[in-house]
C-alpha cells in the first residue's frame, strides 16, 4: 500500500496487481490507486478512525477523492453504504463520532470506507481481533457477501485457522517473513506439505478428536525477523531437520518451501 515508505525498503522481487508492477509507481500513481482500486480494513479500528471527525464526512471524504461526486451526492452514497454494512439508522448515525460506535459497529464503518472507492481488492489485516466470538462472525460473514455482491477479492490477514479455514480458497501460510506453503485451503488442511504448517494444525484443539489425544506444540521460539538464520528459518524448530537444512535455504517451487516435503507416512512417524 506504500503507507510505511520511509519504516521498510523491499530489497527484491515484484508486486503485480492488475497487470502492473506496484514497486515501479511513482507516489502520485500509487496515491491514485490507494482507495480507488486497493483499500484496506486495519485491526484496530478505535485508532485507524479519526476520532475528532464524524463518520459522515470519514466516508463522504473517501468517495469524494475516488468518484469524484458532489457532496450532496456523497453523502446519499455514504448513508448507502452503512445501509449496506448493517448500521442502522444510518443517517442519524452519519453525524456521530467514533466514540458513539462500539467496536464492531466501527469495524462496519472501516468496511464501508473500503468499499467507498468500489476497489478491485481489499486487504483486510486481523480485521475481527479487538471484537467478541459473535461479533467476528458477522463481521467474516458481512464482508464475505460484500466481496461477493461486489465481485473484490479479498486477502485476509489472520492468525486464526479457524477463521482460514471458513472463509479461505486459497492460503498463503508464512514463516520468518517467507512464504513456506501456498495452495488451495482444502488441499492444506487436509494434508499440508511443510512442518510448520502441520505444526500449526497439529497445536490447534479439534472437536472431532478424542480428549486424550495431546496437543503438538511447535518447539523453541519464532524466529527474530532482523537476524539472519543460515539455510531454511524453520530449521531451528523442525523436527525433521538434517544437514541441507541448516546450510541451504529452500527454493519455492510447487507451492512448498521445503527440502522434503511431508507425506502421511512421516507425518506419523512423530
């Protein structure tokens, strides 16, 4: 998204979006896309809302710098889209400030911020965190239709699996900064290839298991993504470590970081 251009530096590789290289935009390119095409719902909505504005004129703002409308008719479009995320009253409420809203009806807020622009993707990062069990599902499941209704795609940022494994088709899991396992989320969850991503779904509790059966931690601690570990950054907490590990990291290829990918029959073997 280029918000943190001065905090980080991408040192190689490319980000394609809709046929275009995003590290090759200049900052006025990439300003046009932010909002229009790309938007974002952030974790934490309390502090990514400005708390001395009201929602009214936090939306109208939005969809006067991306469509361009008048602001009679941005207002008309910004009680729509509370409609559309489920705030009721939605222009009595258009006046009121953030702290008027509890934390989900502020997350439908953000969600209607998002979609003011009619983005091709939205990013949403953590997007149910700061909000109870019931609350998050009819978060998941309002912006699940909206990308739906609206044909976006969604990436969903999450540390939940539960939530992956609802909402996902395909899943991207990361470790150490690095991508260790891509595929569709039927696939992963049914027979994930890299032992991180068997170690995660190992220490996660499952209701269709015996109570008797213990949960598989992962061993040792993350790693510290500002110290270079040699060969592949889960070698340190892997149990099926060995030489090449250690010295040589593993390329991507076939969806899968790993120098031997897991079967059923090693798997078991543990």
């Amino acid at each position: 998204m280029g918000l943190l251009a001065k905090a980080l530096r991408v040192t190689s590789g490319t980000i394609r979006f809709d046929g275009n290289d995003l590290l090759a935009l200049k900052n006025e390119e990439m300003r046009q896309l932010r909002g229009r095409d790309i938007s974002m719902v952030f974790q934490e909505p309390m502090t990514s809302l400005n708390p001395v504005r009201s929602i009214g004129s936090q939306i109208m703002e939005s969809i006067e710098e991306n469509l361009g409308l008048s602001r009679a008719k941005a207002r008309q479009r910004a009680i729509e889209l509370l409609k559309e995320v489920g705030v009721a009253d939605a222009e009595r409420r258009l006046k009121q400030y953030p702290h008027h809203f509890s934390g989900g009806m502020r997350q439908r807020v953000m969600i209607a911020i998002a979609l003011a622009g009619n983005p091709k993707l939205i990013i949403a990062d953590e997007p149910t965190t700061a909000l109870d069990v019931t609350i998050q599902a009819q978060i998941l499941d309002l912006m699940a239709r909206i990308c739906r209704d609206h044909g976006t795609a969604m990436i969903l940022i999450t540390h939940n699996l539960g939530i992956v494994a609802r909402y996902a088709q395909r899943v991207n899991v990361m470790y150490g900064g690095r991508i260790v396992e891509s595929g569709s989320a039927r696939a992963i969850y049914a027979e994930p290839r890299h032992p991180y991503t068997d170690g995660l779904l190992q220490s996660v509790p499952r209701l269709d298991q015996d109570r008797k059966v213990p949960l598989r931690p992962i061993q040792g601690n993350p790693a510290d993504p500002f110290t270079p570990i040699p060969g592949c950054r889960f070698h340190p907490r892997c149990p099926y470590t060995t030489q090449i590990c250690r010295e040589e990291a593993p390329g991507f290829d076939d969806g899968l970081a790993c120098h031997f990918p897991l079967t059923t029959e090693t798997r078991e073997a543990v």
